[in-house]
C-alpha cells in the first residue's frame, strides 16, 4: 500500500512516495508526483498557503491527508518540551526518523533555512534543542545589518583571506560549533551518533579541520520520520 510522504518547508516541498518499506521515488514540488497513494501523510511549516495547496492536491487524487504535529510521544519518541505541541512538526518527525534509524544517543541536525540542533537519547526522549539561522540567513543578516559587509558568496576556508570567504566560513564554523557542543553532552557509553541532513548538510561535514565526532548524512530526514509515522498508524 503505497503512501505518499510530503514535507512542505520553508525554502521547498519534498516528497517521497514509500511502499514496502522502500521509497519508489522522491523529489520536490506537488507537479512532480506522478503516483495515486493509498494514503497522504505531510506536514507543514511554510503558512497556510501551501497547506491549502497540498490539501487541494489530496482531493484531486481522492485521499484524505494525515497532518503530522508533535504530541507527547509517539513511535518511540518521547517529547521533553516544556509545551509538547509547540515543537515544530519537521523536527518532531526528523526526530521520529532519527529513532528508526538509529537507537543510540544522537544529535538530530536540519539544515535548511534555519537550522536545527537537537538532541535524542537512547531511551528515546527528546532532551531539547537549538534554533539557529541557517547558513544562508546568517550571511544575510551580515549584510543587512552591517554597512560595509557584503552579502558573501565566498567559500569555506580553514584560514579565511578575504571577506567573502570569512563570512562563508564563520557561518560554517559557528553551526559545527553550536553542534559540537550538543554533541558533548550525548552518552559515550550509548553509541553516539550526528545526522546531518538538509540543503547544508554537505557543507557542515566538508569543514576543515573536520567534525570531531562521528556522523551520518541523511537524505531527507523529515520523509523518514513521515514513513515511519504512516507504518505504525498502518499497524495501528
């Protein structure tokens, strides 16, 4: 039974059609989906103008959308938020895919517009958690806010030489610090592990000198946690 995955952020609308346990294809933008699911389950965190949009497709195709929100607990993961429904619905399924994929202590990294740092453990509950500027925000708000820096489009460099480059960089570096020191406070003793996933991610694991913990990338963390979402209701 086939069920199609669709995590609309604010930069872009990702989906993943998933059947079997295995994704069929993925890709982004609500036109590219060339399937009929059984069943829709999204979420959304880009206003109501691209839920209408993604409702509006469900009842083209005849399905009705199974909206995720952050709850208490759920598939595993248990929610530590002062006010649990305050979470944001990508990190709590990125969460809820970081728990099928990995049942160590770990450190859940998004890297999208903004970008997120959160910590699970290997009991499964959610500790907390950052939220940063993204890459990209960070160097625009240098440039908005300051008279003779420009909006960079350098390169990261370990030593920067020119301002477009250390503009780049710092904004790398101040990201893979605020995740290094989430990262010291998992469990050596439970298999830490970093999942890096998000438009950044590549460039997060490319600093130099490198990450100083063990990490994996992800494609598409949020679609996991939507697909293990949809089997335990499927299971229900």
């Amino acid at each position: 039974m086939s069920v199609l995955c669709i995590d609309s952020g604010n930069s872009r609308l990702k989906w993943g059609v998933r059947d079997g346990g295995r994704w069929l294809a993925q890709g982004m933008g609500l036109d590219a989906v060339a399937t009929r699911p059984a069943r829709i389950v999204a979420c959304n965190v880009a206003g109501e103008a691209p839920r209408q949009a993604i409702e509006s497709h469900a009842r083209d195709l005849g399905v009705a959308v199974r909206w995720v929100g952050a709850l208490a607990s759920q598939c595993g993961v248990r929610n530590a938020y002062e006010h649990p429904g305050q979470l944001g619905a990508d990190r709590w399924a990125a969460l809820i895919g970081a728990r099928a994929l990995h049942r160590g202590d770990c450190v859940v990294v998004m890297s999208g517009t903004a970008t997120t740092v959160d910590v699970l453990d290997a009991a499964g509950e959610f500790r907390g958690g950052l939220i940063l500027p993204g890459l990209a925000l960070m160097r625009e708000a240098l440039a908005a806010g300051t008279a003779n820096l420009p909006a960079a489009a350098g390169e990261f460099a370990p030593l920067p030489r020119n301002t477009f480059d250390a503009i780049a960089s710092g904004a790398l570096q101040a990201t893979a610090g605020a995740i290094e020191r989430m990262f010291r406070q998992l469990d050596a003793g439970r298999d830490p592990l970093c999942l890096l996933s998000g438009g950044a991610a590549g460039a997060l694991a490319g600093v130099s000198p490198p990450l100083t913990f063990p990490y994996r990338m992800v494609d598409n963390l949020v679609l996991e946690g939507l697909a293990a979402i949809a089997e335990a209701d499927g299971h229900a």
